[in-house]
C-alpha cells in the first residue's frame, strides 16, 4: 500500500469512501518470511519475486506486495464482496506464490517472528513510502522483522467506522492471544507467546490499542493534529491495531500474530469479519457499551503476549479471571448473530502456534527443529486448498 492513492491525507476523500462503503466487504493481508529452502534463513528476495511474477504470472503480481524488509512478502486478497469470495482469491494467489517461490529453491515462513535472523542485516525494499519509515523510525523500523494477519472488513459511513473500532478496543487482546505465534526473536526462546506484538506494536509510535474516540470528527481533529504538527505525512503512519482505512473504506484489524496454517488463518480472518460486522450490528441497534480505560485493556494485552492462550484473561465488568483457552467461545457467542445471517463458521485447533511451538521446546526440540516444522506445516497447508472446519 505504498501509493499515494492509499496513503493520502485527504480526509474529506477519505469520508467520501466511508460513505460509499459496502458492509460485510473483506480483503486479507498474509505476511511470509522469505526463506532459503534449505537453511531455511532469512533471503532477500522480495524483488526478485515480484520480478518473477510480472514475467510469469501477471494475476499473481497483483496480489503480492512488499513490506518493509526484502526478505518478507505479503499476500493481498483484494477487495471480496464477502468473506467467501475474499478467501477464494486468496487460496489462488497462495497457490501461485508458494508454486513460485518453490521453483527458486526457496521457501516461506508463518511465524509472527524468524527465530534467529539478525534485524541488523536486513535491507529494506526500495520504496518511497518504506524509506521514510526506515529513515523517520531508525532503529525502531530496523527492529520490526515481524509478520502478521491483517484484515479488512468493509463499514458504510465513517463515524459509524469509528464507533466499531471503539467497541473493538477490548477485543484485542483477545484476538491477539487466539493468534499468538512468536515465542522466538533473536535466536532465543521469548519467554513470550508473541514476540512479534513486544517488538513491534510496543515499540512503534502511534501503535497498539488506540484511545476510544466517539466519532469521526473526533478523529479528523486528531489527524489534523498530526498533520499540523509534521508527526506524520500519510495516514498510514497511524499504526494503530485497529484503523479506519481511508482509501479502501474499511476497518482494519492488525492485532494478530502471522498463522502458520491455511487453515487458521482462515478461521481467524473469519472470526474478525464476525467480529466487526457484529460491532457495526451493535451500534446500529444502541447496544450499551462503555468503553473500557486504556489501562485495564492494557492489563490483558500484557497477558496476551505473555502467556497466549495459556494464560488468564480478566472480565473487567465481573471483576474476575477467566481461562485464555475460552476465549474463542466468548467470541463466537457473541457473534453468534451476524455469523449467523453471515454464514461464518469458525473452529480452531486444540493448541494455537505458540503453544505447540512450546510443546517441542519442552520436549526438546531445537530452535531450528521447531521452525522447520513449523515452515512444513505452512508449505503443506497454504499451497493448497484448505477448509475452516465448522463449529462455534
């Protein structure tokens, strides 16, 4: 998304686009680790790829973009008028990427972190748009060698849009802690269940959970601020985990861990669209709500990259801890009506990737053992077709 069409400024375009937003449209951003098929390191070919595809396989060109570092790429699905059609590009721009890749003796990581590569050796991909990330953040930019799911779902109406990603604000941590994948950063084991969200959403400016804002204009005057003030020359120098997205007309969901298989990608990306589509019902039909303080969904961000699923998560309005392990059921009740109408079913793994990751840790697995299994799985499942179980 590095051109000036999609990062532009202009919030009176940027309103226009809300109101011309279709509800329930859904586009998907996978992010890969560019890997040498054997030694399974980090390389630097981004551009190489995207080469590649423009000789090969023009279709796929479309669909893959670069993000930051040259030794990542990321998968784009486009615009799909509903999940569905959003999952059905993807798995075909999956299959010729992963086909691609292949034939050039390399392979693709989907992990939220690599677990031993050297930030300080990574070169960032020729663009505009990523040397001014790498020239205004230094050593914050060059320490972000992390990979994730992003998801888009569109909302009609900007301060509607603005109201959802309010009544996201507490779901966060709970997405992030179903998604955690990254025990491993700088060629050790973390401690954490994701790396990736303590090097980088703690660590960039405008990052991570943002202020409840109420409205669209409020909003407005916030990155009017920001503009006045020269703190940022694109709106998507607002990294926020959750955004509205001024050229494409959705809320973006950015929280989540990269998944390491097709699979529970899909039912990740599936529960999202639930879950915004659920908060835009909410508002629709004044649903109380009351939008927590930072600092309480601070408390189980902390939790959530921490321990994951492994851990305890609080219900701030009951005043009491609950099991991280139930928190895909919180979700699925209560989206349990848009999903419905929807037609979204979403069902997850017994263990998500940081817990099986610390499973072979335990029982004495290498850190390249464990990666490599984990690049197996992902070769296994995202170059061909696969299907969200039903449940929940």
């Amino acid at each position: 998304m590095d051109s000036d069409a999609n990062t532009s400024l202009d919030l009176d375009l940027a309103e226009q686009r809300f109101a011309q937003a279709i509800d329930h449209t859904v586009g998907l951003e996978e992010e890969f680790a560019i890997l040498d098929g054997s030694t399974l390191d980090l390389v630097p070919r981004f551009e190489q790829l995207r080469s590649l595809a423009e000789e090969r396989d023009p279709a796929l060109r479309e669909g893959i973009t670069g993000e930051l570092i040259s030794s990542e790429i990321e998968i784009v699905s486009g615009r799909g008028e509903d999940l569905a059609d959003a999952i059905s590009k993807q798995r075909d721009r999956r299959r010729r990427l992963f086909s691609l890749v292949e034939s050039e003796g390399l392979a693709l990581g989907s992990t939220g972190t690599h677990p031993w590569a050297d930030y300080r050796e990574q070169s960032v991909i020729d663009t505009e748009h990523y040397h001014r990330v790498a020239d205004g953040l230094r050593y914050v930019a060059a320490r972000n060698n992390t990979f994730s799911l992003h998801v888009h779902v569109g909302v009609r109406d900007a301060d509607r849009a603005m109201k959802v990603c309010d009544r996201l604000r507490p779901a966060l941590p709970l997405l992030l802690a179903l998604s955690a994948n990254s025990p491993y950063v700088d060629g050790r084991d973390s401690g954490l269940h994701s790396a990736r969200t303590q090097t980088f959403t703690r660590s960039f400016p405008r990052c991570g959970v943002p202020d409840a804002f109420g409205s669209w204009s409020a909003y407005r005057r916030y990155i009017d601020l920001l503009v006045k003030t020269r703190s940022i020359v694109e709106f998507t120098q607002v990294w926020w985990s959750v955004r509205p997205h001024f050229a494409f007309g959705t809320v973006e969901v950015r929280i989540c861990d990269a998944q390491t298989s097709g699979s529970e990608s899909e039912a990740l990306a599936s529960l999202i669209v639930a879950c915004v589509a659920q908060a835009a019902r909410d508002v629709d039909e004044g649903v109380p709500f009351v939008d927590p303080p930072q600092r309480l969904v601070e408390e189980n961000m902390w939790r959530a990259i921490r321990f994951g699923l492994d851990g305890r998560m609080v219900d701030f309005e009951l005043g009491e801890e609950y099991p991280a392990a139930a928190i895909a059921d919180r979700l699925a009740a209560w989206t349990a009506p848009v999903r419905s109408e929807l037609g979204i079913d979403v069902c997850f793994p017994e263990r998500n990737g940081a817990q099986r990751q610390r499973a072979q840790i335990e029982a004495g697995a290498s850190r390249e053992e464990v990666y490599a299994a984990a690049v197996r799985e992902t070769s296994e499942t995202f170059a061909q077709e696969v299907t969200v179980c039903e449940g929940a």
